[in-house]
C-alpha cells in the first residue's frame, strides 16, 4: 500500500484497511473514530435485510437507553419531587417570554 508523501503516517485507505482488517498494528482513538459512525450506521441499515423486527428493537433499545440516562441525570441533580410532580400536571408562565415559548412551540408556522 502506498504511504503519505510528508508524513510516516498511513493515509485514509491504509487505515480503513488496517482497522477493518484488525491486524496487531495499534491504531489511536483519533483514527478509528471517524469510521465508528459510518460503521454503526451501516450495521444498523444491514438489519434491514433480517425484516424490521430487528430494526426496530435496535431503535428501542436506543431510546431506553436515552431514557435511563435522563433518568440518571435528574436523579443526580436531586430535584424538589413535590414539584417535579407539581409542575408536570401544572404549568407555571414565568412573564411573558414564556407565553411566546409555548406558543411557537405548540404551533410552528
């Protein structure tokens, strides 16, 4: 394979090739990074091929995952519960930004 003409670093495709092939070369998180996405991508778009059963319990499993760390995150910031409680049945308008706020929110042009 051919190597980078100013640096002793492999180029792109040298890289890809060495990270898919897993050879003992060590990579650094920075050059393994930018093919983690793409990758999680594709092996997500290839459970398509099984049906969207499997698809779609990936994706579940995404937003329980989403759901238990904003569960965490509230539990560490130790909230006032009788409020939480309050004001999810309650809504309080602090002025007159907050009218504007729900109602772009509520009703996008």
């Amino acid at each position: 394979m051919k190597r980078a003409t100013k640096s002793g670093d492999t180029n792109v495709v040298e890289s890809a090739a060495l990270v898919l092939d897993g050879r003992s070369r060590r990579r650094s998180l920075r050059q393994i990074l930018p093919f983690m996405g793409p990758a999680f991508i594709a092996s997500i778009l290839a459970l398509e091929a099984y049906g969207f059963r499997p698809l779609e319990t990936v994706i579940t499993g995404m937003v329980g995952v989403i759901a238990v760390c904003y569960l965490i995150e509230t539990w560490l910031v130790h909230p006032d519960w009788a409020q939480v409680a309050w004001h999810a049945v309650v809504p309080q308008f602090a002025g007159r930004e907050s009218v504007f706020v729900v109602r772009g929110s509520a009703a996008p042009r």
